[in-house]
C-alpha cells in the first residue's frame, strides 16, 4: 500500500461518516477518521463506544472522575456503585462523634 491509498482510504472514510447520527466538529471527524482507517475498524460507532469506554477509564483510575465527583456530590464512584458513602459504610453516620471535646472519653 502507497501513500495515495492510504489517502483514498481516509478519504472514502470520512465521507462515510456522513451517515454517523452523531455531529463531530472537524478535528474529532479527522481523527475518528484516521483511526478507523488505521485500524481498518468498519463501524465508526464501536469505535466512539471504544474511545468512550477509554475515556471513562483514564478518567477513573486517574482519580479525575472522584475529584469531580467529590466536588459536586461530595461522593466518589466507589460510594456511588456501592450506594452508600463511606462514613455510612464504616459506622461512621450511625455513630457521630459530639463536635465538643470530650477528654474524659479516654479516661479509664
């Protein structure tokens, strides 16, 4: 394969995307295109599902998805899946330590 047909293949691809039921701006139509050409992917939509299940997981073991979700919700994923936070998880809301101090509590 030449330089010419890799062009003609990027080419034949990009057009194909004109029956994507999802609206990409230039730069992100360009690199759909170039990846699906490259990895000789036929279905530009498993290829946006990939990149989407991609995205997810960078952001998640990143620790980027628990800093916005801490900032929001005050919660991370772990709480979410689980359903409950962790203070909640370790006792913590069942019993909640009185806001004055209290020295006498470790006195024997």
């Amino acid at each position: 394969m030449t330089l010419d047909d890799l062009t003609e293949d990027i080419e034949e691809t990009y057009e194909s995307l004109d029956d994507l039921d999802v609206d990409l701006d230039e730069g992100t139509r360009r690199e759909l295109t170039m990846l699906l050409t490259a990895l000789d992917e036929d279905d530009p939509e498993d290829m946006l599902e990939e990149a989407v299940s991609m995205l997810f997981q960078s952001t998640v073991e990143s620790g980027k998805l628990d800093f916005h979700l801490r900032s929001a919700y005050d919660v991370t994923y772990d709480e979410y899946l689980s359903g409950m936070t962790y203070d909640e998880m370790t006792g913590g809301a069942q019993f909640p330590q009185a806001e004055q101090k209290d020295e006498r509590r470790y006195q024997f």
